[in-house]
C-alpha cells in the first residue's frame, strides 16, 4: 500500500507522515533511498510512503523535489547546511517588544536568511503589552521603511492575533525568532488546541530556556501549516556570499547599479548611492552597519573554507 504525504517531524531516524488523506504514520527511509538521495530528509518534505506485506511498517520510498526551504549553516562551526524545513510559503520572524529584549542585529540576521533563501517575510513583535507603541515605533521604522509587513501581537490583549491568524491559514509558515519571545503562546493563542509546549522566560539571564526540542510541522484547522522552530541563538548564514549580501537588504538592492563604481562594497568608496542615502536618512544607519558587518563575517568565512 502506498501513500502520498508530508513530513511533519523527525527524531533518531524516526519520521512522522500525514498522508494527504490526514492519516499520521510512524516511518523509517528506506535503505536504497539513504544511499541514493544527495538531499537530508527535513520537516516539510514531500514524500511517498509505502506499507509493508505483514502491515506492520511504513517506510520513505521517495522524496519529492523542494519547491523552497529554509536552512543555515550547521552549528558548531562546521562548513555544512543544515535544512530547518522545506516547501515554505512564508516566513514569520518572531520578536518580543521586552523581556526578552529586542536586538535589531539579530532580525537583520533572520530577515536576511529568509531573503537569501528567496523566501517571503513578515515582522511580528510579540508582547506589544509590555512597553509603550512609541518604542514599538522607533524599533519597527528602519524595516517598515526598507518595506516590510510588520504586525504586532499580545497574547495577554488579544492584540493583532485575528490578523495574525488570517496571515497564517492555508499557507505553510515557519515562525521563527530568538527563545523567549512567545512563538508557542502565539500558536496556541490564534489556534487552540495545538498545545505547544510553553516555555518560561529565565529571569537570571533573560535568555528563553529551549522548549522545542526540533522543528515540527502544525497541521491547521483551515488548512495549511505551521512550523514551530527551535529557538535560534546563534543563527549562520549560508549559501550567501559577501558579494551578494546587499541584495538582500531590500532599501540597498533597490539602489544596487547606482554607485559610481560597479564593484562597490558600499563602505568607503567615493560615489556610492548607498552612503548618501544614508546620509540623507534615507536607509536606517544601524541596518547600512547589519550589512557591514555580515558582510565581513561572511568575508571571514571564505577566507576560512
């Protein structure tokens, strides 16, 4: 018996498979298929399942070609990709407005992972009830100005959580964000009945505790999925070179072939367009310097690999 159906989640070589008639199985890869496949299986692959002759097992025969995914370089400094999730719509970064604090490097970091994956991105700034909406304001310019879709959300208010609901259903989504920020909370508030595991904010370090062991794929109610991702605190970029990294900064792609020089970096050069529209208020200072500074952590990288 064969079945066509989605990879939901994975753990020891175990995968979990919702067939497209909604049935959920416990499978294993086929031995050939490991051999043969150049691609690791990930959360949100498509794939066809076949049962055995006894009906007592199910394993992977086949996975389907990725329309798109979302992947980093592997921790612990190794020169590898590692696949989140494949065959997304959208992508949903998720930040808190306090506790924990907001860092603006680390969502240039997200923001420019999704672009380099060609993905399309949203902004949400969870916990809009714990600090003034003119803080909210000054944090979310730069991006709404470079155009991004930004959405503020309070579990505790109910704030934005409708919208956000619309904006998930029927498409595959992977929120992702710093731990902390309230990505489960923000599930099980727009979906309930998910019960996502919750975590606690540590108050010694202000640092969330990771409560989602690996990404997992959310069947929804209307339709659609929702990956709920493993908090991220030390996110790497990759398949990006240093050369590129300005395209994926939508104000500065935008101005790309205006410089005076074609090879421009857009750091010191005489002529360049980037500059001035940083000069002129145009592109936010501290994303022109996001993008300085991962570009020279990439540079970094090819020199090392």
């Amino acid at each position: 018996m064969k079945a066509e159906g989605v990879v939901l989640e994975g753990t020891g070589g175990v995968w979990k498979v919702r067939t497209t008639e909604g049935a959920e199985h416990l499978t294993s890869m086929r031995g050939r298929l490991k051999q043969e496949e150049k691609i690791k299986l990930a959360v949100g692959d498509h794939v066809t399942i076949e049962q055995d002759d006894a009906g007592d097992s199910w394993a992977i025969t086949t996975i389907k070609e990725r329309t798109s995914r979302l992947a980093r370089r592997a921790p612990g400094g190794r020169y590898a990709e590692r696949v989140i999730v494949a065959n997304l719509d959208q992508v949903v970064v998720v930040f808190a407005a306090a506790n924990p604090e907001p860092h603006a490097g680390m969502i240039d970091r997200f923001l420019v992972i999704a672009e380099s994956n060609d993905l399309a991105v949203r902004l949400v700034v969870n916990k809009c009830e714990l600090t003034d909406p003119s803080v909210v304001d000054t944090l979310m310019k730069p991006y709404a100005d470079a155009g991004y879709e930004i959405h503020r959300t309070s579990v505790k208010t109910g704030q934005g959580i409708a919208e956000l609901h619309d904006m998930l259903a029927g498409r595959v989504s992977a929120l992702t964000g710093p731990s902390g920020v309230g990505k489960s909370s923000l599930l099980n508030a727009i979906f309930p009945g998910v019960n996502l595991r919750v975590g606690e904010i540590s108050e010694s370090v202000n640092k969330g505790r990771h409560t989602t062991v690996g990404a997992k794929l959310v069947p929804l109610p209307e339709n659609g999925f929702v990956v709920d991702t493993p908090g991220l605190r030390e996110v790497g970029l990759w398949g990006i070179s240093s050369d590129d990294v300005d395209q994926c900064f939508p104000e500065i792609r935008e101005r790309i072939g205006t410089c005076r020089f074609r090879d421009c970096v857009h750091d010191g050069e005489p002529g360049c367009a980037i500059r001035e529209a940083v000069a002129a208020g145009e592109i936010s200072s501290a994303r022109h310097q996001s993008y300085l500074k991962l570009r020279e952590e990439l540079a970094e990288s090819e020199n090392v690999y």
